[in-house]
C-alpha cells in the first residue's frame, strides 16, 4: 500500500479489524519513511460489474461513485453515517448477488431510491428529482403521494399523512404540495 503522505512504496499494519458485520476489514498502517499513519479499508468483492448506462455506455461498477450519490441526497439530514453504509453494502450485495455481470443503470436507481424510501423521505424525494429528472412541479407532486400512501398505508399517519416527519420536513413536504397546486 503506497503512503498518501510521502508515497513510500511499502508500508506496515498496525491492526485490523472486521467491520460491518465482517464485510470488510479495517486496517491501520504506518510508513516506516515518514511515520505517517492512516487507515484503509477491504471489502470483498463477488465479481466485477459493468454498470449499462442509459445511453449505452458500459462504465466498471464503482461503489464510491453509489456512496457519494447517497450521500448528496442524505446531505444535513439526521441519519447516520453507519446506516447510511450499512443500506450502500445491502445494495452492493444485491446486485452482487443478482448473478449477473452487466447490471442497468435503471437497475442501481430503482435499489437505491427503495432503499432511502425506507430509510428518509426526504432524501427519497432529492434522489428522485435527480435520478428520473424532475421537469415541473406535478412531477414533485407525484412522488409525494407516493410517500403519503406509503405513510398512510404504514403506521398511523395525520391528516396530511407526514407522520414520522420533523417539523422542518413536515414544512417542506407542505410547501411543495402547495407549490404544485
């Protein structure tokens, strides 16, 4: 492992450790060159994916690349950081599992977006205006009912099913309804 300070070719392990339920290993090092410490991590990876882009482009799976939209869509909302990785493994893990070597973009939206349903509604409806690009307001105003049934169908919701929901979002959710009417 090359040193991100000094990049040293060769540097030691200090300790490791398992993480995330043991889907990988956290590792501490040093560099014997300018004793500089820091950590890295190692996952297992089933095979290699190819992600299908909706223009036809075939670009390598990148899990960071999956991380990073997530967490844009999460951004200054109360979730931490290991649920945010834990949902980011089980979908890595799906689509590992799925068996199939080039997987659709479409695919790796839909995972994503049912997962931060469960998870943030909010951060649901940031993913979604992106990922099928939001044109107008009644395309706000779809997915919003889409979280109002989903709540009204769940646990007991109130009248304007936002349930569940800190006031600041339960404003937001409000003031998007009425900006579509």
């Amino acid at each position: 492992m090359r040193c991100p300070y000094c990049a040293a070719e060769d540097t030691q392990v200090k300790d490791s450790r398992p993480t995330e339920e043991n889907q990988s290993i956290r590792r501490r090092r040093v560099c014997p060159v300018c004793g500089g410490r820091f950590t890295t991590f190692e996952r297992v990876q089933l095979r290699e994916m190819t992600v299908v882009k909706r223009d036809g482009r075939r670009v390598p799976f990148a899990r960071d690349k999956l991380m990073h939209s997530v967490e844009v869509a999460l951004r200054k909302r109360p979730v931490e950081p290991e649920r945010i990785d834990r949902m980011v493994s089980g979908i890595v893990r799906q689509l590992e599992s799925s068996g199939e070597a080039e997987i659709s973009s479409t695919t790796v939206g839909e995972l994503v977006m049912e997962a931060l349903k469960g998870l943030d509604p909010v951060a649901y409806v940031r993913f979604a205006s992106v990922y099928r690009d939001f044109r107008e307001a009644a395309d706000f105003q779809g997915v919003l009912g889409e979280i109002a049934g989903i709540r009204s169908a769940g646990a007991s919701t109130g009248a304007d099913g936002d349930a569940g929901l800190a006031p600041a979002e339960t404003a937001t959710v409000t003031r998007l309804r009425t900006d579509t009417r």
